[in-house]
C-alpha cells in the first residue's frame, strides 16, 4: 500500500517520537561559577596526566594528536588502494596521471609514517611492525621506479601489496590499542 507509512509516520502515536533537536538554553546558565571553576582544573589535570603506551610516555594531548595522524594515515592509504582499483578501468593517459598521483600521494603517506613512528623511539608490538613495514614500504617505492625516476603500474601493484598485507592490520591495532588508552582512566596518572 504506497503511503501507508508515510501516513502513519505523519499522525498519530508516531509523531510523538520526533524529538526537537535543539537543547534546552538553560544548560549553560545552570553552569555556576564553582562548576565552571571545578570543570576548568579537570580539563587542565588531565592536559598534564601521562600514560605509557608502547613502553613510551606520551601525554593525553600526544596520544590525541597521534591517533588523529595514526587515522589519517590509514584514510590516506585507504585513498590510496582505492586510486590503484580506479587505474584499472581507466585509459591508458588516465592510468599515467593516477600513478603520478599515486606515487606523490605515497611519499606524503610514507614520510608521515614514519614521522608518526619516530614519537614511539624502539616500541615493541605493532608499532615495531609498522616501523619495518614502512621500511619495507621505502624500499618498494625506490626498487620500483624506472630510469626516468616514475613508478610504473607494477611499482603501484608492489606498493599496494605492501599497503594490504604488511601495514593495513598493525596500523588497525595500533589505532584500537591508542583509542582505548584514552578511555581507560586507571592508566593515567598525573605529571609532577
């Protein structure tokens, strides 16, 4: 019956469902000065708490700012995987220009790895994974250029695979295991 739900959605008992999406005003003006003053000392206490993650010190602002490039990272390889199935459909001019993409596209994701990795100095886990992973990565990326210094489509099809098989997963842990060390209250403690 075509209308039917829309009917329904539009009358009755269903209408009550829709809830007003603006909030109340009175929110900010219940926020007296002691509260404001309380909220303000936590937000500092916990600028200044510490954690260890990966056997190395970071600050919540650290660990905010490097799971934020620890997710870019993995959108911009993600960008980068899907560029190397569009080089498959595409002319054979087209396919020169995603691979010139693909190749300037790969050193920023190259260079902000690694850069990323360097705050964690000789951690273990999947930070070391990732660390010769890039470095596997490097080589790849020099190893599949041509005389002319550009990277043909089989340096693309190597450079994919390493994205896939050897960063793809531990980049994925390391996100996980940052996301919930700032959850977790218990592991922070204060900076003296």
């Amino acid at each position: 019956m075509p209308g039917f739900t829309s009917f329904l959605l539009g009358h009755g008992r269903f209408s009550a469902a829709v809830q007003d999406s603006t909030p109340p005003e009175s929110d900010n003006e219940l926020e007296t000065e002691a509260s404001r003053k309380r909220r303000l000392q936590q937000e500092l206490r916990r600028a200044r708490q510490v954690s260890r993650i990966y056997s190395t010190v970071l600050t919540r602002k650290d660990t905010e700012q490097t799971l934020g490039t620890l997710k870019q990272l993995e959108s911009d390889i993600d960008a980068q995987i899907e560029s190397f199935h569009d080089m498959g459909v595409a002319s054979q001019k087209k396919r020169r220009e995603i691979v010139n993409e693909f190749t300037t596209r790969g050193q920023f994701v190259l260079q902000n790895g690694i850069k990323v990795l360097e705050r964690f100095g000789n951690a273990q886990g999947p930070v070391q994974v990732l660390l010769e992973a890039f470095t596997e990565l490097n080589k790849v990326m020099v190893d599949g250029r041509r005389e002319n210094g550009m990277v043909d489509v089989q340096g693309v099809r190597d450079v994919v695979a390493v994205y896939q098989r050897q960063i793809k997963k531990p980049l994925g842990d390391a996100i996980k295991e940052l996301g919930k060390a700032l959850r977790r209250k218990d592991d922070w403690t204060d900076l003296e």
